[in-house]
C-alpha cells in the first residue's frame, strides 16, 4: 500500500472514530431524563434525589429508584447547602472542552478536505496520465518488453521489402560500430507508410523483438489534451525517458493525430496539437543529439502530414508498406494458419488467388471466420469449404437467409442479376464472375461478384468502360422484362458507381477526348476546415457544362452496349434468372455453363453445388446493391 492510501485510510479512520465517539456521548446524555429545575428543587426537599454531578450549570443525577435525570441550575449560592442539608452525594467537576483538539480541527475542516479530493479526482479523471493528478505532463508511452509477447520478423509476412528496408535498424542496434567506423549514420527515423491492416504496427514491434532492445509505443492522440502545452511537455518527457533506456526505439502509432500540416486549421499557432508538433520536431532534430534513439511512426494519410517533419533528418527513411501480391498473401495465410487445425485439402494458393486487394488484417479475418464456421459445425479441422464460406461472407457479408422476399421480389432480382451476370459475360475487358446470388446478404438483396483473375495495380480505360456497362446491366434487365413502369430503385447503387467512375475517368484520369489530359477541380476530400472555407472553383461554367456532357456521354454510351448485349442474348438471362431462382446461388463455373448453352442438373454427379453459409443472420431490408466493383487504384501524386 502506497502512501497515499495510507493517508487516506487514516483520515477516513479518524473521522469514523470521531463520529462513533460523538453519537455515543449522545446517546448516553438521551438516557437521561430532563427536568425543570424547579421540580429539581422539590424532589431535593421532597429527598427523592439521591446524588448530583454539577459541571458549571449543568447538573445530572440519580433518583432514590435508580433513575437519572439532569436540569440546568441558574446561579443560586444556596443550592450546595440545600443539597448538603438533604443529604445527596455532591460530585463537582469542570466543564469539558468538547472533543479532542485534532478531531475537531479534522471535523472542522472536513469539508474543505472532501472539495479538495473532489478536484483532485476530476483532475485525474480529466488527464489519465503518469504520476496522478498533477502529472499532467508525463508522458503516457509504454515500455514493452518480454511480457508483452516477442515479435519476429518470422512473424511478419507478405512485406518483404519493407522488412528488407527497416533490418538495417535491427542490424545498427545490434552492432553500431558496423556502422560507425565507416562514417555511416543510422537514420533518425523511419515513417510506415499504407493502408489500414496491412501490418505497420506488427512490423515495428518485430524491429524491437529482432533487436532486443527497449520498445516504447504511444499513440499520436495520447500527446493532446485540453490543456495547451501538456502535449509539447510530454513529448519532452517521452524522450527524456528514451535517452535513459538508449539504445531504445520509440514507436508513434498514428502520428497523422498530431503531425497534420501546420496553419491549416481557425486556432492559429497556439493551438494544443501544432504546440505539440513544433516541440516534436524541435526533439527529433534540434540542438541536442538523440543518439541511439529511433523514432518509427505509422500513417494511412501521408499527405495531411506536416512537410517540415518528412524532411531528411527527421524522417530520414520512408517505408511504403502496400498490400500484399499473391505470394505475399500466401505467406500470411502460412503465418495464420498455424495457429488453427486444418484439413488436408485446405489449399492457400488458391484462397490467395481468390482474395486480390486483400490486406493482412482482412486474411486474418478470413481465417478467424473459417475457425468459428468450423466450430459451429462441430468439425476437428477447418477444411476448404469453411474458408470458402468465410471468403464469401467476408467480400459479399453474411446470408440474411430470414428475410421474407415474394416471388415477384425474387423474380425481380433474379433479373436485376442476370442482366448483370450477361453484360459481364460478353464483356471482354471485365472482371470474371465469381458468384451470383438472390440471397440477400449485407445491405444487397442481391449480389454478383466479380474477382479479377491477378493483381490490379492499374485500371485500363477499357476495363472502366466494361464496369460502367456491367452496372448498367441491371437497370436494363428489369426494363426490358417487367417494363419502364417497374424499374425499381435497386439500380440506384449501380447508378451511384457508375457516375463516380464516369467522373473520375473525365476530371482525374484525362480520358475525355473532348477536355483532354487536364484534372478539372480540387480534391474533395480535404478534411481541413481552414482550406474547406477558402476553397476556390477553378473551372469555368461552360467547361463545366462540358464536363457534364461528356459524362452524360459515358454513361450514354456504356449503356447502349449494355443493351444491345442483353438484347442479344435475351435467352441467356432467361436462363440464368430462372437458374437463379431455383438454385438461389450460381458459381462462375455455373454461370459459364448456362452462358455456353448447357442446362444444369441439380441431380446430376457432374453438378458442383455452390458454397452457402450455414449461418444464416437476419437483418433490415435495404436497398438492392449489385456489384462487387474493387476500389480505384491510388494515384501517385
């Protein structure tokens, strides 16, 4: 026990003491009954009193009967020699203080103390950090060592370059003089750079664990508080301590928290974060030297950051950690799968074949979800079908198999699908199906899947044409079937994509024959409010009549081929609607088959059912989104 408990208990001690001391007082003065003095005077002529205590005015006695009794005396001279004349036993003593000096001084002031432990509670709610509640300005970095579970480099997969680039730090830690007697200098700091799960913080954890030396982690947002200048002053704090442990390395997890651009915000330059930032730069590359001590920090928004702290001498070394290739996500499938039972048919070339674009996290999920399937299953190992399922209700969501749907609504989304499922299968430049189904999962009543056959690391603008006109498919079907009176708002998804792509192909990519190879407008997504309300419109009205018109144009266009192949091959979407109606789910392979002609028969051996979760989850209606179209690619800026 510390010994600010221990001052707490005994005050808590004294006070309960005091107070049991003060009601027993009181309860044995209410034992007493009190009477007029006058009475007092004829029960002592009477002889009925039998002894007396007097203090000062106050007098308490005992009835012949045993009884007691006190009454309060005035000054009367002749009140001893009447008591002496009837003879009651006198007992005189001096009027008592109250309580004891250091009880009463605590009781006095008891309420003065209970507000100052008010505050102080608050405070230290308010602040969280070190040292209680006047350690406002400790930092709040944590120091991880064995206990925390050692992390390799074995342990990290799908990032070999990245591990290639940041292994010179695990090597100078090892053996600085490798470095030294050459004139070398390790970098001061080393920036991740990637998208959300693609194993930054793993990577830095697996530096201190190659390294064995101490690893302090803190976030970007644990630096702010409510209070201007406690952030720059644990900064201060959080290296002092990491030149004590040197060599050492300090990991800031989200240091876009902390590290956006300066002046970009209505506080100006006093404001809480950019005092941090400035003091964060000043201890990275100032006056002191930080020998043998690393700065790693981890971001998604790179380009909010601050340019003063990119530069050389702060962050010396930018490392671009991108999501991994098919051989990278085999090799973090390898890293999972071993900490779970699988069968022997569970093949993870073909799971990371099927899962481009995927980052490590959401592996990880796909195996944490095969796991669970497996479990409700009762099985002993995970086999293929689970991480399967797991695939789909990653990508598509999970089955809503308790949703209530009328036949006329199957019918209809058994069209809406079809006519996408035809337009992408005479497509040449679109993505291969992967499955359809009517099964309303996540927020689509229906859904059809296309995964590309490799990596995309770029879009070709043939390749956008053909998602534009797959989107449109649906729209077209259900106008074609059910008439223009019964298009329903299912489409407004493939709408939504369609015209955002269309756009981006206009104003971003260049790929306007009309308006050329020139970006039109600012980027819209700007998240500061300083430059959100300075914002200036740099394209004029007519050239924006014209972006208009061509992706008017676009969409035009893309959907009169949509159209003309669905008008063609009406047969065919006959086919896969009334398929999809009976079997609800239809795999690529499925697709294919009825697309060449061929009619499945669910009875025949040569019929590969298709993967259906076995847990079915309900959930709210929503409007009918159709199309598993990837994310743009990024831009190099």
């Amino acid at each position: 026990m510390n010994i600010k408990n221990l001052v707490a208990w005994s005050i808590i001690a004294l006070i309960v003491f005091g107070l049991f001391n003060i009601f027993q007082s009181n309860r044995d003065f209410d034992s007493r009954k009190e009477v007029p003095f006058s009475q007092f005077v004829a029960d002592v002529d009477s002889g009925n009193v039998k002894d007396v205590i007097i203090r000062g005015n106050e007098i308490y006695g005992h009835y012949s009967n045993g009884s007691s009794f006190s009454t309060y005396a005035p000054d009367d001279p002749n009140l001893v020699n009447r008591l002496t004349e009837r003879g009651v036993s006198i007992t005189a003593s001096p009027v008592e203080e109250g309580l004891p000096s250091i009880l009463g001084v605590l009781i006095s002031w008891f309420p003065m103390l209970l507000l100052i432990g008010v505050w102080i509670f608050f405070m230290k709610q308010m602040q969280g950090g070190k040292g209680g509640a006047l350690g406002f300005g400790k930092s709040k970095a944590k120091l991880l060592g064995e206990k925390s579970g050692r992390v390799t480099f074995n342990d990290v997969a799908g990032i070999d370059e990245a591990k290639e680039e940041l292994q010179e730090i695990v090597e100078f830690l090892r053996d600085p003089r490798k470095f030294q007697k050459l004139g070398g200098r390790i970098p001061k700091g080393a920036l991740l750079i990637g998208p959300p799960g693609t194993g930054k913080t793993l990577l830095a954890r697996a530096i201190a664990g190659e390294a064995k030396v101490p690893f302090f982690t803190i976030s970007g947002s644990d630096f702010v508080e409510m209070f201007v200048g406690v952030g720059a002053s644990r900064v201060r704090d959080m290296f002092e301590q990491a030149k004590k442990h040197a060599p050492c390395i300090v990991f800031i997890d989200e240091i876009d928290a902390v590290g956006r651009s300066r002046g970009a915000g209505l506080g100006g330059g006093n404001d809480e974060r950019e005092q941090t930032l400035n003091q964060l730069l000043v201890e990275m590359d100032g006056f002191e030297a930080n020998e043998g001590v690393i700065l790693i920090a981890a971001t998604n928004r790179p380009d909010v950051l601050d340019p003063a702290l990119l530069r050389p001498g702060r962050f010396d070394r930018q490392v671009i950690v991108p999501n991994p290739d098919i051989l990278g996500r085999q090799g973090i499938l390898k890293v999972h799968v071993k900490k779970i039972s699988t069968a022997p048919d569970v093949n993870l070339n073909v799971i990371a074949r099927g899962t481009p674009g995927f980052s490590g996290a959401d592996l990880a999920n796909i195996v944490n979800e095969a796991a669970l399937l497996a479990a409700r299953k009762n099985k002993r190992a995970v086999t293929m079908v689970d991480f399967e399922d797991a695939k789909d209700k990653v990508m598509m969501g999970s089955e809503r198999r308790s949703m209530v749907m009328t036949d006329e609504e199957k019918k209809l989304t058994a069209y809406h699908e079809g006519g996408h499922a035809v337009v992408a299968s005479f497509e040449p430049a679109s993505d291969p199906i992967h499955k359809a189904t009517i099964i309303p999962r996540g927020r689509a009543l229906g859904m059809v899947m296309r995964l590309p056959e490799k990596d995309q690391l770029s879009i070709t603008k043939e390749k956008m044409l053909a998602d534009i006109s797959v989107a449109m498919g649906g729209r077209i079907a259900e106008e074609l079937i059910f008439g223009p009176k019964k298009v329903t708002s299912g489409a407004s998804n493939d709408i939504e994509v369609a015209t955002k792509m269309a756009r981006n192909m206009v104003t971003r990519f260049g790929m306007s024959d009309k308006l050329g190879p020139l970006t039109y407008g600012e980027n819209e997504e700007e998240v500061f409010l300083g430059r959100s309300i300075a914002r200036h419109q740099n394209v004029s009205e007519e050239t924006s009549r014209n972006i208009d018109q061509e992706i008017k144009s676009i969409i035009d266009n893309c959907y009169n081929r949509a159209k003309s192949v669905i008008d063609k091959h009406q047969d065919i979407l006959h086919n896969l609607a009334n398929a999809l109606i009976q079997f609800e789910t239809l795999n690529g392979n499925e697709i294919a088959a009825i697309v060449r002609g061929e009619k499945l028969d669910k009875n025949s051996p040569d019929f590969v059912a298709s993967d259906v979760s076995p847990v079915p989850e309900s959930g709210q209606k929503k409007k009918r989104t159709s199309l598993g179209i990837k994310p743009e690619p990024q831009t190099s800026s």
